[in-house]
C-alpha cells in the first residue's frame, strides 16, 4: 500500500508541475497579445477607426476624370507607415506585409490621380481600392488578434 501511495503522490507532483508550466506559457502568451495590442490601438486605432475611412470619402473625380482629395488619404498611409516601424523589430512580416499594403494603396492612388479616367474606369478604381483598404484591414486585424502573419 505504500508504495502504491509513493507512486500516486510522485505522479500527483509531475502532473501538478507540468499543468503549473503549461499555464505560466498560456498566460505569458496571453500578456505578450495584450501588451502588443495596446501599442497596436495607440499606433493605428485612429487612423482605422477615422481617418481612413474620412479620408476615403473625400475621394471624388472632377469634371474631366481627374481623382482629386488623395492627399489625405496618402497621408494617413504614411502616418501608419511611419507608426509600424515598432514592429520592424518585433515582427518583421507584419511590417513587411503592411508596408507593402500601404504601398500598393499609395501607389493605385499616385497612378490614378496622373490620368484622366473615364466613368467605367472610375467605378473600377473605387473597387480596386475597396479591396485594397479590406485587405489592409484585414491584415491589421489579424495582427490586433494576435494571429500569426504568415
């Protein structure tokens, strides 16, 4: 009987430490995602929340086809650019990845606002950038829920 009593107490302490080790590496997960997602709201929540899409709407084209208002948005998309160089350090393909989405927003912008666009091409353009400003949000929040950026 006391070697069996031996045995459940020895087992009782291994599975004791090995739950006690499991927790401290989910809790330390839990804190990383929560610490990384409050420099994420102080770094984008602004520019997601508001300024993108009250940038976005100031987006028209005049008379002859030309996109006016950009300047706005292409500001913000630098402002966030500017703000993701944290994550540079610490997650080099997420910033990767955004720096790359608020470079093709950008440059869909530049390369719109250089011509005349007729009104077909027009409704294809506020498309494209709608799927772009969706991807970018959807990468940002996939970062925000701590997800991994592949």
């Amino acid at each position: 009987m006391d070697i069996a009593a031996f045995i459940l107490s020895i087992i009782s302490i291994i599975a004791t430490v090995i739950i006690a080790t499991y927790e401290l590496v989910q809790n330390r997960k839990i804190n990383d995602i929560t610490l990384e997602a409050e420099y994420f709201d102080f770094l984008f929540k602004e520019s997601m929340l508001r300024q993108i899409p009250l940038s976005r709407a100031k987006l028209v084209f005049d008379g002859n086809g030309k996109l006016t208002g950009t300047d706005d948005l292409i500001e913000v998309l630098n402002s966030m650019r500017r703000n993701s160089i944290y994550f540079q350090y610490t997650d080099g393909t997420f910033y990767e990845k955004l720096k790359k989405q608020l470079q093709g927003i950008e440059d869909l912008l530049d390369e719109t606002a250089d011509k005349n666009v007729v009104a077909e091409d027009q409704t294809k353009f506020f498309n494209e950038l709608k799927e772009n400003i969706e991807t970018l949000y959807d990468l940002m929040l996939k970062k925000y829920l701590g997800k991994k950026i592949k």
